[in-house]
C-alpha cells in the first residue's frame, strides 16, 4: 500500500468515525438543549406521579425513569402523559407515585413536560 492510499485509508476511518458519533450524539444534544429550554419557557403546572417504571438506563449515574404524570395546567382539565425523564438520586420514598412534582409544559404541545426537578418538594396528595 503506497503512502498516499495509506493516507486516504485514514481520512476515511477518521471521517466515518466522526460521521458515526455525530449521528449517535447529536440527538443526544437536541433533546437535552429542548429540555433546558422548556424548563426557562415553559408554562408552570403540577402533576401527580402515578406511575413509575424503571428503563434500565442511566444518564451521569442517575437512573433514567419513565413517569406516568397527570398533569394540571390552569383553565385546562387535568390530563395524562408518559415521559421519560432522569430522576436525582434522592432519599427512597420522597419521589414515588402520589407525590406532586412541579413541572413545565411546552406551551405549543402540551404532551411535551419536563419535571422541574430544582423546584422539587414533592408532597403527597
């Protein structure tokens, strides 16, 4: 193999590697970016926790839970919504069904809500 196939040969794996980790990462990206923005523009409301199930996955050693949350926004009636969201580790108990977590909700898609975990003092209904 002469120097300048050698030379193409790494562009190539060098090029496709990158390709590879932008296309797995970069959805990554967007949706913590999409995150952080509804929690700044997002309307405020309340949901109660009703149902949690564990995904298996963690994201920076917190667990990664999918939550069943009825949501209340004021003048609209409460709904339901499945999101996924990562949990901080807090003491047991303290976010579990029943609890009534602050959230913010994407004023354009309403099944679109982010738990806001820095205004957090779960209280149980």
């Amino acid at each position: 193999m002469s120097v300048g196939q050698s030379m193409l040969m790494a562009l190539l794996i060098t090029g496709g590697t990158t390709l590879i980790l932008a296309c797995v990462g970069l959805p990554f990206l967007i949706r913590s970016r999409n995150a952080r923005r509804l929690l700044v523009t997002g309307l405020p409301a309340q949901a109660v926790i009703e149902t949690m199930t564990d995904t298996g996955m963690t994201v920076n050693g917190r667990p990664v839970v999918g939550f069943g949350l009825t949501v209340s926004i004021a003048d609209t009636p409460p709904y339901h919504v499945f999101h996924r969201q990562s949990r901080p580790r807090v003491p047991m108990g303290t976010v579990a069904p029943g609890a009534v977590v602050p959230v913010k909700v994407d004023p354009a898609r309403h099944d679109r809500v982010r738990i806001d975990w820095a205004a957090c003092r779960p209280v149980r209904r």
